[in-house]
C-alpha cells in the first residue's frame, strides 16, 4: 500500500515507517521536526541519541535496498499538505502521528496550551479538508488516546455506546472526559473525524492508543543509525519507560500520589502491528471507527511493584518507590475497565509485558546513563497553582 | 453587579449589555467589531442599519444618564484581555458572546473554518486561563449553543446524563453530535470549560441556547441611535427573522429540504433575562452547569406555515412555501425533545412566539425593504462538495 506517515520522525511515527517499510509499504514521511525544537526549548533529549531523519532514511536504504520518501512539512500549512495529498498516485491511507503529544507540556502556562491546541487541531483540520478535497478515498488512521475517555464509572467502550433513556434508544459518540489541555485536542479532533466522515463521506480509523512501552522492534534493532528516540524526562516520558530508566539511575520510582491511578497500555512492537492492521483493513467511505489500541491496564502502582521486583529479584539492583505530591488532577483510586475486542478480532495476537521487556528496557537505560540530565526525572509542571493547590488542600481538610 | 461582556457590540450582546445597565449592572462591553469586519468582507449588512459602538454608548448614556464602559480587544489576545480580567476591582461575571457564530460561514471553505476555529476556541481558552491566573472568583458564563447536541434519538438533557451501563452507572457529559465546524468549536469550548471548573475550581455556566428570533426590547426601543443589528443574509441570518423578513420581500420562505429539521428557539427579550439570571445566581467554584436556554422547539416548516398563516390571513400579504435543496448535511426527519427546566427553575417566565411578535418583525422588514441586497436571500454555502452531491444523490437513488 501507498502510505502517508505524518509524524514519521517520532517515537510511534518511526517504529511504525520502519515497519512498513520492511513489509513493502511504499512509505512518506512528512514531519517538521518540531519534536526536536520543543526538546532543545525545554532542554530535554532522548535518552538514546537520536540521528536526522535524513541520516535514518539513508541507513535504512543502505541496509535494506528500501526507500523511505521524507518530506519537511508542518501539517498546519494547509497549502503545502494540500500539495502531497493532490499527488497523481493517491496514498491508500494517511497515518496521522503528528502532534505535541505531552499532557505536561500543554499545562505548563496559556502559551503551551495554545501551540498544543493550535498545532494539534488545526493541522488535524488540514487533514480533513485536503482529503475531503483532492483524495476523500485515502483512508484516515489517526492516532488518538485512550486518556480522552478519562476515568469514568463504567465500562469504557469502543468509540460509541448506547444509551437507553426514558424508553427511547440511541448509539452516540462515548462522552468524554480529557484531563489536560492535551488530551482536549484529541477529543476535539475525534469529533472533527466522526463529522468529516458523516458529512463528506471520509473514511477513518480512530486509534486510541494506551500509553505506549519498550524500544526495541525488529528493525530499530538492525542499526545505531535506526534508533528510535527514548523520552525519559518529565515532559514527554512516559511512565513504565521512565520506572525503567530510574532504576538503572538508582532513583526512586516517582509514583505520583496513591499511584491507584489505572491506565491502558501497549508495547511499542504491537502499535506497529496495529498500525498495519488499521491500514490493511481500512473503514468504508463514510464510516468513522474507534480502536482502542492497548493490552492491558494496570495501575501505576502495580507497574511500580512490577518494576520493583524484577530489579531487585532479577537484575539484583535494589529499587524504592517514591509517592510524590500528585502534580495533576485525577482521581488516585477509580474503576476502569476499558474494551480492546476489535483490533485483537482483526488479528492482533498481544505482546503482554514480561519480566524480558522490563530487563530489556533497565539494560537499555545503564547503557546510556551518561545521557541523563538528573533535573529532568522529578515532574515539576503542576495542574492547579501554588493558591489553587493551598485551598484544595484546606478543602481536603475540612 | 459589576459584569463584563465579551462581544457586546453584536445582536444578543447588545441587546444584554442595555438590558444589564438599565438594571444598574456596571457593565463593561470588550469587542473587536471583527463581526463588522466579516461582514464587509462578505458584502453582507444588517438589515437596520448600526451605529458604531461609540455612538450607541453615548446615546445610552444621553437618555438614561448610565455608563457603558468599552475596550476594543480581540479575546484571542491573551495579554490584552489579562490587562482586563486583572483590574483592581474584580468582575462579578463574564458574559462571553464573542465568537464567530455562524455555520454557514464556517463551512465555505477551509481557511472560514480554521478562522472559526481559532477565534473561537483560542478565545476561550485565553478566557479561562486569563480567570486561572488572576480572577477565579469571576462567574464565566459563556454562550453556547442547542446545536451541539445534534439530534439524537433520545431526550436531550441539559449538560450532562446518567448512563446505565453492564450493572454500573455514572452521570457524564451528554454525547454531543455537532454539525459544522462552527458547532465543533462550542462543543470543544464546553469541553474545555468542564476541564477548567474541575481542574482550577473555575465557576461556569454554559448556555445552550437555542436560535434567538426577534428584535424589540425596551432599551432598544429607545432610540434609532441604539438599533441592534438584525441580519438577513444566507450566511449570519437565522431561520425565524429570515423567514420575516422573506414575506416583507414578496420573496418564497426558503425552507431547507422537506423541512422536518426540529429546533430549539428562544425571543431575544427572554434572552436578556437569562443572562441577567445566570449572572445573579452564580454557579458555585469548581460548579460547571449547563442550561438549556431556549422556550419553544418548532420544525423549519412548523415555522414556515405559521410565518405564512400570519402573512396571509393578518396581514394580506400573499406568502409562498419554497422548499430548497438543503444546503446542509442533516436529518430532515428526525425524534427531538429537549429539556429546559434550570432557567424556568430560577424564574424565567418564557414569551412565547406569538401573531403579533411575526407581525412586528415583517412590519421592521417591511421599513427596511430598501437595505436589502437580494442576492444575499438564497443559501449558498454548501456542506458537501459538487462532486459529493452527485454521489450521495447516486446513493440515494440506489
Ligand atoms: N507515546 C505514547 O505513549 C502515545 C500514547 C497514546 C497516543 N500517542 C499518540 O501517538 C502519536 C505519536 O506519538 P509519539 O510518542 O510518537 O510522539 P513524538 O513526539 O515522538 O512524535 C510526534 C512527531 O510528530 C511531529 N509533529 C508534531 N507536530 C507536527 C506538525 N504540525 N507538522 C509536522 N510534524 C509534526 C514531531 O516533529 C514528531 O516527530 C501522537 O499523536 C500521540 O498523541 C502516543
Ligand atoms: N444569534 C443566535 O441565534 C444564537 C443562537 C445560539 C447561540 N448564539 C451565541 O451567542 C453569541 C452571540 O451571538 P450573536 O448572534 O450576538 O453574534 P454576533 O455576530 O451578532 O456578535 C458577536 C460579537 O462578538 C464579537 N467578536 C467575535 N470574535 C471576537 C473576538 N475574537 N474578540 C472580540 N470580539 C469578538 C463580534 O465583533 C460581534 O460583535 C455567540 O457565541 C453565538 O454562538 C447565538
């Protein structure tokens, strides 16, 4: 298939291009880099260093005879994506990976929460409207989370749920509930998609993709040139591979709060898979559809324990948990169980998390400690101000 | 109260900033007379013709002796509206109209809808982390719309629903359904109010109103000097005045397909006075309530026979029923019943649509007829591209 990745020089975006590649795909890469300006803004960087795309591409050519077409372009530039969607050989689907895709940095102040809301939904819009333009029949898979749900008191669904109300029945978009201005956006653009698609007849596969683990895949694995970037800092790390990274620091586990807070999660190796599996079976005109890319939820303090006692009773490091002033707001102790039946029924076999991978990804992490800036572990961004947190607390109190 | 009106140059900001002051509110009106802007740029015109915002607040305060403060600010400038949140006297309230607020406009092509957007999104946001950082005591209330919901095969609810689900149940935002890019933005700017009430006990309260119809109130009345605009093209003019100001013209009603699109309507005097409710009943900090602002639902041709029975049989004026080739993506059949029970709870007494409140809009048109630019009559914006026509037409037919 003729597929478009946006975002191809990300963490997902890249695991994901190399994927296809290795399985025929004739893949573009568009992306403007701005990943690695809001690193060198923030002074943050990948734990295992990262080469241009240009140098990745050409290794990847070199190792494998395959060729990655890459593109430097913002998605928010309407006239510049118009101009690789308008192709004369239409891409069979559109990847959409690119976006600031870090809770944290979208709370930091208003400007943070702006370019986040700005990037993310107006190149998101961009994309509906040049397919919706010059190829309405490429099929949109686009990454979504399955944090836009938040943490409701029942079962969370695919996308749709159907509600029963005063005798009458109807199945209506799942309601959401985002919990930072980052999460707001994806939300946004699902409801962006399901209108798209009913009203221009678009095709579309919305992922809500788990929090994302691991580094290795198969062909990141083939090169030092092919590494893939590994964010362990408190902006855009994520949790189970920073628990991993701290361990091979020798730094507490930062659990925020109770740690009760209950997430959905995925291995890096399987959101390649499921981004070929979207792409190979794609929506029909007109039809929306939701995903919900993870494969199991645990909660962080369990993943905390996991970590634990795989370092102390596997690897012999000895590892303590730290429970820190929650910087966000969320509910510490909830119910959740979330569905993930239709991407396992189009033949998703789950990769579970296994005592290899945390080994795996503690190993990783002592090869590079040298890379570590100390200052970037603890979280620092808070959700509510030094006032708001003051008279929480004395409401707590009360 | 001492209340700020974000938008109070245009038709229900106006209308709300004389209705608010002749009550001795200390009402500050912020705008950037961007409506004025779009309509020059859109050869379009307020069928009474406006005076600037200057010469309404001088004539205001020549007949009645009170004082109407205004800023020229545009609410997508965050350090400029800061400069006023953060006075030494604070605002009781935040009435905020300002927004681009037609569907039409925001479906012309992509450039209207991402200006949309981003107004009206970014506005908001500016508004909330503006109360965020320097008045979170301030109550916002923000105008929304009934158009949010969609039309769903339940019972519309106000704000949020209980949802029974395997054996479990939670009360959750009601799933939204909206169908244009204007009606994306108010129900992302919902969204982002519910996180903001949660996150920085913010205090809100978000009016879906339903389409305002009419012109008359008793401080408009007054002078011609205070005229509130009343508009009548195809892209800013609303169902009910359109259809008025139709019969003035001799022109057919111009009913959107067969016409069994359900609304909700609200008479701009009933407008007023919820936003003088809302304002005096506070939501509580941390509260994020919605009323549904509205008094009566009526189909399009409900609507249309009831403009042309007055027409006809009050005032003698030979009216035809056209009906047009919608211009929309939307059910034309469809179950719809809202509820509106929160404003009428704190005292709202509803003016329901009456002979004599037709009679006096077409008598306006009628005095108007000269202002009128015909072209400006017929819809012209279409939600579904040529080709996208002729292909949901194949569809049909299939
Ligand atoms: N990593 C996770 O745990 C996770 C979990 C759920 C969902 N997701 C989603 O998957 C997607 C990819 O995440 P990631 O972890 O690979 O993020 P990443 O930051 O590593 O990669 C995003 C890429 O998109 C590019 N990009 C951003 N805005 C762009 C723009 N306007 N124009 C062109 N390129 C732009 C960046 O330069 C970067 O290369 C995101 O949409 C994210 O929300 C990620
Ligand atoms: N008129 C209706 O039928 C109706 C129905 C439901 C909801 N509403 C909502 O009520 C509000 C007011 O509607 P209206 O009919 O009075 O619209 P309007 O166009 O007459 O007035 C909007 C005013 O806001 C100002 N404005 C827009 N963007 C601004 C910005 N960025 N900064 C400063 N000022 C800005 C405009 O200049 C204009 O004066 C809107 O939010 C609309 O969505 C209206």
């Amino acid at each position: 298939m003729k597929i478009l990745i946006a975002g191809g020089d990300g963490y997902c975006g890249w695991a994901s291009a190399l994927y296809l590649s290795a399985r025929d795909h004739d893949v573009t890469i568009i992306d403007n880099f701005i990943r690695r300006k809001w690193d060198n803004e923030h002074d943050l960087n990948s734990l295992v260093p990262i080469f241009t795309l240009d140098e990745r591409v050409k290794e990847w050519n070199r190792l494998t005879g395959k060729t990655i077409h890459i593109i430097n372009i913002d998605v928010t530039n309407y006239s510049a994506l118009c101009e690789i969607i308008n192709c004369e050989t239409k891409f069979d689907a559109l990847v959409h990976f690119a976006q600031q895709r870090s809770a944290p940095f979208s709370m930091i102040n208003c400007d943070h929460a702006i370019r986040t809301h700005i990037n993310n939904t107006v190149g998101n819009m961009n994309i509906l409207w040049a397919l919706h333009e010059y190829s309405p029949n490429t099929h949109l898979v686009k990454l979504g989370t399955m944090g836009e749900y938040g943490t409701p008191n029942i079962d969370i669904e695919e996308g749709f749920i159907t509600i029963e109300h005063n005798g009458r029945s109807d199945r209506l978009p799942y309601p959401k509930q985002p919990g930072s201005f980052y999460h707001l956006t994806k939300v946004s653009d699902s409801d962006q998609i399901i209108f798209a698609c009913r009203t221009w007849n678009l095709r579309a596969t919305d992922l809500n993709q788990g929090i994302v683990y691991g580094y290795n895949t198969d062909e990141i694995d083939l090169s030092p040139v092919l590494a893939n970037r590994f964010d362990y800092d408190h902006i855009f790390g994520t949790v189970l591979n920073r628990f991993c990274i701290q361990v091979a620091l020798g730094y507490p586990l930062t659990v925020h709060g109770e740690g009760g807070q209950t997430r959905s999660f995925i291995d890096i190796r399987d959101t390649v898979k499921c981004i070929e599996i979207a792409c190979q079976t794609p929506a029909k005109p007109g039809e929306y559809r939701v995903f919900n890319q993870f494969t199991e939820m645990f909660s962080v303090l369990e993943l905390a324990k996991l970590v634990k006692q795989v370092s102390e009773n596997i690897m012999n490091i000895p590892c303590e948990i730290s429970h820190l002033k929650n910087p966000r707001t969320e509910k510490e102790v909830h119910y959740y169980n979330c569905i993930n039946t239709n991407l396992r029924s189009l033949g998703l076999q789950p990769t579970l998390l296994s005592n290899e991978t945390i080994v795996s990804l503690i190993q990783l992490a002592k090869k590079y400690t040298n890379q570590v800036n100390l200052k970037l572990i603890p979280p620092q961004i808070q959700w509510k101000s030094e006032n708001e947190q003051i008279s929480a607390a004395k409401q707590n109190h009360e």
